[in-house]
C-alpha cells in the first residue's frame, strides 16, 4: 500500500481564501491517493471493503480504478 499526499482538481471548484489582505482562489485542493496492489483474486473484497469504510456519499469521494499490473524481471 502507497499513500501520497496530492492536490487536485474536481468538481469541488476549489474555493476563496485569504493571505494578507489579498484573496486568491485555490483551484487545487489537497487530496490522498491510495495505491493497493493486490493478487487478482483479492480484487472485489478489496473493493467492497475500501467502499464501505471511506464513502461518504459527498462530492469528493474519489474513484476507485482497478488495472493489471505486470511484474518484471528484477535487475
């Protein structure tokens, strides 16, 4: 498992903030990424498993994308 802190763009728009007197629009917001790499066969319980601890049903949940990773020779 890989975290990462990111910023991103969504429909969340970003918003209006303030520093200085000045105000400035922050159209990227910080976000997590969450990289799990898994056998095939542990996929869908994974899934269900990361959808039924952090849905919140709001703008912003985030996607779940699942793709085959090949593994290489190691050097």
């Amino acid at each position: 498992m890989l975290l990462s802190e990111v910023r991103g763009y969504g429909r969340q728009k970003g918003h209006l903030d303030k520093y200085r007197e000045h105000e400035y629009e922050l159209t990227f917001l910080p976000k997590v990424r969450v990289e799990i790499y898994c056998e095939d066969e542990a996929v869908g319980a994974l899934e269900e498993a990361i959808v039924h601890a952090a849905r919140t049903g709001r703008i912003g949940d985030g996607k779940i994308l699942v793709c085959d990773v090949e593994l290489g020779e190691t050097l």
